[in-house]
C-alpha cells in the first residue's frame, strides 16, 4: 500500500517509516497537516495514519478533508489516529469526522500491524467492487430496472433499517472498548453479562439474519443477468460477510462463555477475555465498514420495489421473533450510556 505518515516528531515517524517498511509498503512522512494534505493529493495514498496535534492543521481537520475528498471520487482511504488524547470523548470526536481506527500512545506494535492488515483487506474489497464499475453497471441496467417497476418504493427503506442495526453496533463496540480497558480494575459480572447479552442480540439475532435476507434477495436481484461477473464478485467480498459473521458469532459467544471464569477469578480469564473481546471489537467494526461503505450503496442501486417489500417483511418477522420491546428498551439502554460517556 502507498502510506502517508503525518506526524510532526521526526523520531517516531522515522519508526512508523520502519515499521511499514518492513511490511512492504511504500511511504511517504509529512511533519504537518496542511503538507499532509498536500502529499496525499499528490500520491493518492491508500492508509493516512496521523497524530491528532499537528501544526497548521490538526489531525481532526485533516481526516474532514480527506473524507471530503473521498466521498467526491468515490474512494475510501484508510486512516488511523495514533495520539496521546486518550479521553473517550476525543476518541469518539475522531471516530465521527470519519477515522477507522483510533490508537492511543503507548501504542502495542503487534496490534498496529493487524490494524494495517485489516486495512489492506478492507481496501481490496474496495478495489474489487469499485464504485466506478458499479457506476458503469448501474448505466447499463438502470434504464430497464426502472422501466420494469411499476410504482416508486415509498415505503420503509431496508438499507436504513439495517444501519439503523449497525448505529447500535457501532455504539456496542465503543462501550465493550470501555469495559475491556478497565476489566483489570474488576468490572461486575452483571455490567459484563449485560454486553455479552447485547452484543448476541444485536449481533446474532438481528444484524447477522437481516444482513443475510437482505443479501439474498440482491444476489437473486442480478444473477440472471451478471451470471459470469457475479460468481467471480460472490467468491470474494460476499464471500468474506459469511466469514466475518461467523466469526462475530464465535467471538461473541466465547465473550458470553468466558465472563463466569473472570468473574470468579479463574487464572488467565483475565487476559483471554480481554483478547477475545479486543478481537470482536476490531472485526466488528470493519464488517461495519465494509458494509456501510462498498455493500449497502452498491447494493441498493439494483433492489426493485417487489425486493424492498419482501426485505422489509421478513426484517419485521426477526424483529417480531426478538421481540420489539426488548429492542427498545436495548436501545434505550445502549443511547444511555453512550450519552453518559461522551459528557464533558
């Protein structure tokens, strides 16, 4: 990947160029936001990792441009604050101008490789599904889809619902990060039975069995038409949501399994947890992302209205089966805590 490292202390951005070096990626450092800026106009860079105090221009103003930028071609680049503000309100400030990640100094190397690697796969799913091919695809079908449908859907829009879902995972994940900071401290089991329990239903029971409707209806939407090009697309980001649930799955239960050891005092319970929840977080939230950002926007532009129906039925069939109330009050509980954490 081409890497553009913006960091005003010329020691560690010598290590970041090392680091990334080793790895086998290109880099290019800027000691400032606005020349950050610049160089990443210039290079197209794939991964912008920066610190948030930077002079001419902070790190928050520089993810806004970059975003901008972004979302006027089409593109997504990858970036990742690594700073010394390790308050969860600034974390959860960078979070909303739009970084991926988010890693506070002194940072575990290991963990910033994986990082990285999650970024190189994010982004060739975002190569692979291209928004420019989708465009070209979209050209070619739109004026037939559209003489096909009889009405305009003005009904519950299925993509909304879903991301409806996925604003309670995103704020899931920012309180199970909170929880698995302070699990030294001795967190009770009934706060952690309560996030084991949320993240099942939001996770399991909502977002995995809607995601999945959703995704075979438009699977079933192209397939006749893009035989060829769909089962080269299927065995590859479509390929990889199955995967990613399955694994959300797995980790989410182990999480659930593990809370009685930890909170009985069981030897290495502590550190396993803690693993295995830094583990869900991190994929959690690149599913999201890959989701929010290649799959709902491509997806959405071939759904029919017959496909929007049935989408929207069988969403309000597993909600029914959850039990709407229970969501609710989840809800109600989950915006809670959000609120109290993100007070000054």
């Amino acid at each position: 990947m081409k890497v553009l490292v913006v960091e005003r202390d010329r020691v560690a951005s010598g290590l970041y160029r090392k680091l990334l070096e080793s790895e086998g990626h290109e880099v290019e450092e800027a000691a400032d936001g606005e020349a950050g800026l610049l160089s990443y106009m210039n290079q197209n860079s794939d991964l912008v990792m920066m610190e948030w105090k930077l002079p001419e221009m902070d790190g928050i103003q520089l993810v806004k441009e970059i975003r901008n930028i972004d979302a006027n071609n089409h593109t997504h680049t990858y970036l990742i604050m690594i700073t010394s503000k390790d308050q969860e309100r600034d974390r959860l400030e960078a979070m909303k101008a739009g970084v991926d990640e988010y890693i506070t100094k002194p940072y575990n190397k290991a963990f910033l490789i994986t990082r990285i690697m999650a970024a190189e796969r994010l982004l060739e799913d975002l190569e692979h599904i291209s928004y420019h091919r989708a465009e070209l695809l979209v050209q070619e079908l739109g004026e037939a889809m559209c003489k096909e449908q009889e009405e305009p859907y003005t009904g519950d829009d299925p993509v909304e619902i879903l991301m409806g879902i996925q604003d309670s995972l995103y704020n899931i994940a920012d309180i199970l990060e909170i929880v698995m900071q302070n699990l030294d401290s001795g967190i009770p089991r009934y706060i952690l039975d309560w996030c084991s329990s949320t993240a099942i239903m939001f996770t399991m029971h909502l977002h995995e069995k809607m995601t999945h409707v959703y995704l075979s209806e438009f699977l079933n939407r192209i397939i006749e038409e893009h035989d060829d090009w769909l089962s080269t697309l299927s065995n590859s980001s479509f390929k990889n949501m199955d995967e990613s649930h399955d694994e959300m799955e797995a980790l989410v239960n182990s999480i659930s399994n593990l809370v009685p050891g930890y909170a009985s005092g069981e030897e290495g319970a502590l550190d396993e947890l803690r693993s295995t929840m830094e583990r869900f977080i991190a994929l959690l939230r690149l599913h999201l992302a890959e989701e929010r950002e290649v799959f709902y926007p491509f997806s959405k532009r071939y759904m029919k209205y017959e496909d929007m129906l049935h989408c929207v039925g069988e969403f309000n069939n597993i909600m029914d089966d959850v039990g709407r109330e229970d969501i609710k009050a989840k809800r109600t509980e989950i915006d809670g805590i959000i609120r109290a954490l993100t007070k000054n």
